[in-house]
C-alpha cells in the first residue's frame, strides 16, 4: 500500500480499539507516535503497550526519540518497553492487526515527506502464530523506566562524542541537510488552518486542500501550535531551504522572474504536475508570507524587494 495511505490505515485502526492496543517498531518518532495516541479512545479499559529497540546509536542517528518516554507515560494505562534486538513492525488494536515494514515515523506513514514505500497488511489475531510470536515479545521486553531512559540518554551522549552521526531515510531532523521540498499551496495565508483543522476540502478548492496537506507533510510541525508558533516554524523551515538561499543569493545581482523559474526548475517533483513559472509565483508568495518584514511585492510590480530587488521578467 502507498505510504501516503498506510497513517490512515493505522489511526482507523487504532480508533477502533476497546480493550488493548499494541504498537511495536523499532524506530518510533515522537510526532508520530503523538499522533496515533492521539487516535486511540481514552478509556479507563483499554491499555496501551509500545515496544521499541531503543539503542543508544538509533537515538544518535535520530531514527528514534527518547521523549517517547514522555509522550507514553504522560498517557493512562499506558507503558513503554524495550527490546534491543526488535526489528518487527507490529499494529494491533483488540482483534485486528496491521503487520508489515512501516516503522512509526512519519516518513514511513506518510505523515512528512519524502515518504517511504512501506507495506503493512491486516490480519486476525485469532491466528495462533500471531498470538504465539507476542506472547514471545511480551515475555523478553523490558520496562522503560526513568531510570533506563536516563542510562540510555548518557550512553548515547557518549556515543555521540565518539562518532558521526549516520543518515538514514527513517532520520525527521528539521535541520536535515538533504531536505529538499519546495512549496505548492497557493495560499500560503490559508496554511495555519488547514493545519488546525478549520480549513478542509469541503471549504477550499481540492487541488490546494491537497497541495496544502502535502505541504505540511513536508514541513511536519508538531500538533498544538498557535499561529505565531507555527508561522515562525514554517519560516524558519523557508529559510533553510537550499532553494531559497539560492534564489536569494542569486537576487543580490538582481534575477528576473524567468531567472528564477530555471533556478527553482530541478527542484520540483514531476508527480506535482506544476511548471517552474507556477512555482515560482507560489515561493515567491510563501517568501512574502513568512518573511513579511524582508520582503515585498512593489506597487504596480511584480518586484520581490529584500534590501536588493528582485526585478520582473
């Protein structure tokens, strides 16, 4: 299945959950993690276990966090657990389960881009094997306590110091310096809420209700924000794009329109079905948007201004 799919899968799954739910990967982030506990009923009933390898080189490298300890004890009836030679992916909720490659991040579910192409499939649990293999789980995990993740946290401090850090396609670094996205929402203005919700297809033109949601996949801000917070986010996400420090190196000379369309051109994604004149108009909206005291459009001109003008082609 798409990845872009396999979040939906999960939360649907989760949501439907009455006495037990069960998540198991060895690679969790916390905003992915947030998000499916966010979908689980609160329920004095129903228990939450999560299982994660937890070595101090995946929290070095960034393919899982350690303030998952945070987010699932902060949760009733909820507890973490270690297994250091985990490398299953396992969902369930009650009697069903999703079983396949997706860690719980969300580059693996399709909740930030570039999304991974994951696979998970779902079974009963009525099969005795599948009751067998947890049960085995259950049985050789730790509990997480206050005192692990602070053994873990120093050991991975100390790694840290050892060694660089390994880049992987499971790594969510907002500072990742291999990112490369460029926006495709038209109305940047319109961004905070569809990200709070206010904003859905029903109230926008599908294809920007789609481009927005993409948009946000790829600029992942954490849930909970207010508008200041995630305006400054989002502009500090714009500002370390490669393809924003181009244009604006470029424009120290001054770049037309056109110039800047060929400069913006191999950072687009075929799949996105948009030429570079189009999107350039868009970055150009999104650069005035979120750097509103650095740039603007002069009056009776297409002239982006920040300091040097960028002139009209």
């Amino acid at each position: 299945m798409a990845g872009e799919m396999l979040g939906d899968q999960l939360l649907e799954l989760v949501s439907s959950a009455k006495e037990r739910v069960v998540l198991v990967a060895p690679f969790i982030k916390v905003d992915a993690l947030q998000r499916v506990l966010d979908a689980i009923p609160i329920s004095a009933g129903l228990h939450i276990d999560c299982v994660t390898r937890w070595r101090p080189e995946d929290i070095v490298d960034g393919v899982c966090d350690l303030e998952i300890f945070e987010v699932i004890t902060d949760r009733e009836n909820a507890q973490l657990w270690r297994h250091p030679n985990l490398h299953a992916k396992f969902f369930r909720a009650d009697q069903s389960c999703l079983l396949g490659s997706a860690n719980l991040t969300g580059r693996a579910l399709g909740w930030r881009l570039p999304t991974n192409l994951e696979l998970l499939v779902q079974l009963d649990m009525n099969l005795h094997e599948l009751q067998a293999w947890e049960t085995s789980l259950m049985n050789s995990c730790l509990p997480v306590t206050a005192e692990l993740r602070d053994q873990i946290a120093h050991q991975a401090a100390d790694l840290a110091a050892q060694r660089p850090k390994i880049t992987s396609i499971d790594v969510e670094h907002d500072d990742d310096p291999n990112f490369q996205w460029i926006p495709l929402c038209p109305s940047p203005e319109r961004l905070f809420k569809v990200y709070t919700g206010e904003l859905d297809e029903a109230k926008m033109v599908r294809s920007a209700f789609e481009f927005a949601q993409r948009d946000l996949r790829a600029l992942g801000p954490p849930k909970g924000y207010s508008e200041e917070q995630f305006l400054e986010y989002v502009a500090v996400r714009l500002q370390n794009l490669e393809v924003v420090q181009k244009v604006v190196s470029a424009s120290s000379s001054g770049v037309s329109d056109s110039q800047a369309a060929e400069l913006i051109a191999e950072y687009i994604d075929a799949p996105s079905m948009i030429g570079p004149t189009d999107a350039w108009r868009i970055l150009k909206q999104w650069m005035m948007h979120f750097f509103p005291e650095q740039y603007r459009i002069e009056v009776g001109q297409e002239v982006l201004v920040k300091g040097r003008t960028i002139s009209s082609g």
